[in-house]
C-alpha cells in the first residue's frame, strides 16, 4: 500500500518504506529517517514558488505538475524506478514532502500516478 505523510510528521513503524519525494532537503531532518531520497520526483521550482505565493489555484499546479511528467523523459523513468521499489518491497510505502499532513501536496498527485 502506498501512503502519503508529512516528513515532519513523527516516523512510524508502519511507514514501511520512507520516500522522501522533495526537490529540496528538509530542514532539522536527519537523512537516517527516510530510506530514499527521489528529488526529481518533486515540482519544479518555479512551480513550487508559484504555488507558495499564491500566483496559481490547485488545479493549475496539478496541470502544470503533470505535464512535468509528459515532457520529461527522467521524471517518468523515476516514476518507474518507484514503481519497482514499491513491488519489491513487501511492506508499505510512504511518500514524504513538507507539506502538512491537510495541504494539498503532489505527493498526493504522485500516489495517484503510481495506481496508475
């Protein structure tokens, strides 16, 4: 099972697998909490800072994010590359961002790709 979490939100043994899904290494995180780190999976940073400062709605940054995914080659080979980890786990996965646990977040995005 895939799930979605906040990477400030405190570790738990059914986390399973920890993947950190952020473009930027969050602060006071120690790198031992999580068992992967897929930068590339995170929004580009223009995307990102338009996000924050309010200049788009959820429903453009969820357009623009995945069509990252359309135009780029990498971003679907990571994509792939998770999808495989998540098979040969065995256990939960988790995908971590900073985003709040109630914020809307593509890492929620991203777990909907992966059911795909």
């Amino acid at each position: 099972m895939v799930k979605t979490k906040s990477v400030y939100s405190v570790p738990d043994e059914n986390d399973g697998l920890r993947v950190l899904v952020t473009r930027y290494w969050p602060r006071g995180i120690r790198k031992e909490a999580q068992d992967y780190w897929i930068r590339d999976l995170g929004p580009e940073p223009t995307l990102i800072k338009k996000w924050k400062a309010g200049e788009i709605e959820w429903a453009e940054f969820e357009r623009a994010y995945m069509e990252e995914f359309r135009k780029d080659a990498r971003k679907r080979e990571l994509l792939s590359e998770l999808k495989s980890i998540i098979k040969t786990a065995r256990k939960d996965v988790t995908l971590l961002c900073t985003c709040k646990e109630d914020e809307p977040c593509h890492r929620k995005l991203l777990k909907e790709m992966l059911r795909r």
